[in-house]
C-alpha cells in the first residue's frame, strides 16, 4: 500500500492526492468489531442505571453518546435537571428520543434555555414537558424566540406541545428561511385563516418547512385538482400533494376514470375529499368493487360520501355490510339506514345501535360481526 502511494501520489493533481490518501485510510482502516466497545457498553449501562431506561431502549440509544466515558459530566446535566424542575419520566423520555442533551454544558446551554422560557411565562411542569419532547432544542440560543413564535401559531401551550409531539423538528428549522415566507403566503396569497395555517402545521409539519419554491408548488398542484383556497378542502389538498408525487396522483385520477367515473364525478370525489389520492389503486379498485357489486351502492352514492372509501375494507366495509345484509334478510327497518350512515359511526356505537339490540331477531349476529371482523367471513 505504501509502494501504491509513493509512486501515484506525485503524478496526481491535489485534489486527486487527497482523495487516494483518503481511499488510503479507509483500506488501512481496522474493521469495526461485531461486539459494542466499552465506551459503548458504559453508555448502556449509564442511561440503564440513571436515566432509568429498559435495556433495549438503553441499547438503541447508546450509539448517540457513545464517546461518553466517565458520568462525571452526565452526572452533572441529571443533577441541574432535576434541581429545574424536569421529572424522571420526562428525563427518561428525553433519554428515549435524544439522550445527547447529557452531554450538553449546564452553565451555557440548559440553564439559560431554562431561564428565558421562566421569563416568558413557562412553569417548571411546562418547560419539564417541554424538555421531554425537544431535548435537542435546548442547545439553540434562539430557543425562546422560536417557542414564541409558535406559541403566536398555536395560541396555548397545550396545541404548542400537540404540535411538537407530531413534529419536534419545527423548533430546530430556520423560521426565516422558510417557515415566515410560507406562513405569509398562504395569508397573504392564499387568504387562510389562522385556525386553518395551525391545522396545516398540527397536521403535518413538513409541509410548512419545505423550501419556499417547492411550497409553492405544493399549492399550485392543489388548485390543479380544483380545489380553491381558503377552503377547508384546501388545506387538505396541501397536506395530500406534499405526501404524493405527481406521477401517483396521476396514475389514481386515471384510475378511478377507469373505474367508471367520469371526468366530473372524480373531480367532484377530490374537491370532497382529497384524501381518496393518498390510497393506493389496488385498495381503490377493491373497495369501490366491494360498495357498487355487493353492498349495493351506486357511483353517487361513492362521490357524496368519499370517506367510504378510506375505511378498512376487511375491518370494517366488508363486516358492517354483512351485518346490514342480515338485518335486511329479516325486514329489521334499521337496515334501510344509508350504507355510509353503517360504516360512519364508532364502533361502540355500531353495537349498541346496530348488534345488540338485534341479537334475539337475529340469532349470532354479533358473532356473525365478530367472525367477519377477523376475516372468517370475507366471501359472505
């Protein structure tokens, strides 16, 4: 290997010399050993031991602060934590999702992160909470403008920490780069109202970071599917076409056509419910096989209650219209009920108004429901 360096290394140009000193390193390299290092192996033990994890979370974990060799330092982080109010379960969550805060400086991160969230009304219980579920958050310097920049979205600290919970990362994304100029589009261009830009970002919170160029393309594909801002639909339009590429979207508008819709009815199916786009052709086309063949609806019925469609067809389509159908064998007036008025209730309230009460006209009805529930029934 060294013969293979002196004799290449002075015919190559410097950026070719560092790349073979690179290629170099890496053949010369030992291989990783297949059992966890003692640094490791510490870092297990340490958030077994103090921050009370199982061991399998504990052994997860560990890879983010195995270069931890001595608790001296952790040691301290729990001490201040503790001594701030933060509860061992939170500690022991924020373990979970990011146990790099133990490595965190007390003096220059975590006690003044705590202070600035104190001086802008947070109570020990909020910012322990808090802590719980954005460890991370506590090393930027910026952390308190950014909560009160969000708690200007959300508007109370219960919706803040729903948000944080569905996406922790909005406290680390750069507000100016992208967030501001979405937010200021979608008002400004869009005319969404402040509920609907929270439901958007409660929803789903990657959309509202995305680059402003593919923001607004997100936007420009939603009106493509006829949907108009500000409507509620709209808003949902977004959260669909950030989650769906192009092509797929496509492949599914051509579907349903090939289903029997026409142009208009699948217009007027999206503009109601834009989530139908989100699942898949082979689920659409058993579905929409199962509601017009053998639950009896038509097409219309399919476009005005386009939820049907996002059901379980084997948990809950296919189950509820047998029991639909049983009732119906008996001349029970219940079952003349809309087949989407069967499909759209909870399930507690399906068996009190739809099993129960029907058990002695309909002898095993309820394990007719229970049966098909786990698939033993599907043909029927």
């Amino acid at each position: 290997m060294l013969l293979f360096r002196k004799t290449l290394t002075p015919r190559l140009s410097p950026w070719a010399t560092a790349f073979t000193s690179s290629i170099y390193r890496f053949l010369s390299a030992p291989t990783l050993r297949e059992t966890p290092s003692p640094t490791s192996q510490f870092a297990v033990q340490y958030l077994i031991e103090s921050c009370g994890l199982p061991s399998d979370k504990a052994s997860r974990a560990s890879r983010y602060i195995s270069h931890i060799k001595f608790p001296d330092k952790p040691d301290v982080v729990l001490r201040f934590l503790k001594q701030a109010g933060i509860t061992e379960p939170h500690i022991r969550a924020a373990a979970c999702r990011d146990p790099q805060f133990l490595c965190l400086h007390v003096e220059k991160c975590l006690k003044p992160r705590i202070s600035e969230l104190e001086e802008i009304g947070f109570s020990p219980s909020e910012i322990s909470l808090l802590f719980s579920i954005c460890p991370f958050a506590f090393k930027y310097t910026k952390l308190k403008q950014k909560v009160q920049f969000w708690m200007g979205i959300f508007g109370s600290f219960e919706k803040l920490l729903s948000a944080f919970k569905a996406g922790n990362y909005l406290l680390g994304v750069n507000l100016d780069n992208a967030v501001i100029p979405n937010i200021a589009f979608l008002k400004e261009q869009c005319g969404l109202s402040a509920r609907q830009i929270s439901q958007l970002i409660k929803s789903s919170p990657r959309r509202i970071t995305s680059k402003p160029e593919v923001f607004k393309m997100y936007v420009k594909r939603a009106k493509e599917l006829g949907i108009s801002p500000p409507s509620n639909t709209f808003v949902y339009a977004l959260i669909v076409v950030g989650g769906v590429n192009q092509s797929s979207v496509d492949a599914r508008l051509c579907h349903l056509k090939s289903l029997g819709l026409s142009h208009e009815e699948v217009t007027l199916l999206i503009t109601k419910w834009p989530q139908v786009l989100e699942i898949t052709e082979k689920n659409i086309g058993q579905k929409m096989e199962f509601l017009l063949k053998q639950a009896g609806c038509g097409k219309t019925d399919v476009i005005q209650n386009p939820n049907l469609l996002t059901y379980s067809l084997e948990k809950r389509l296919i189950p509820r219209g047998l029991v639909r159908k049983l009732l119906k064998s008996r001349g029970i007036p219940a079952a003349n009920n809309v087949f989407a008025s069967f499909m759209r209730v909870n399930e507690k309230r399906f068996l009190e108004k739809y099993v129960l009460p029907y058990e002695g006209t309909v002898p095993g009805l309820n394990q007719a429901y229970i049966d098909a529930c786990a698939g033993k029934n599907a043909a029927t």
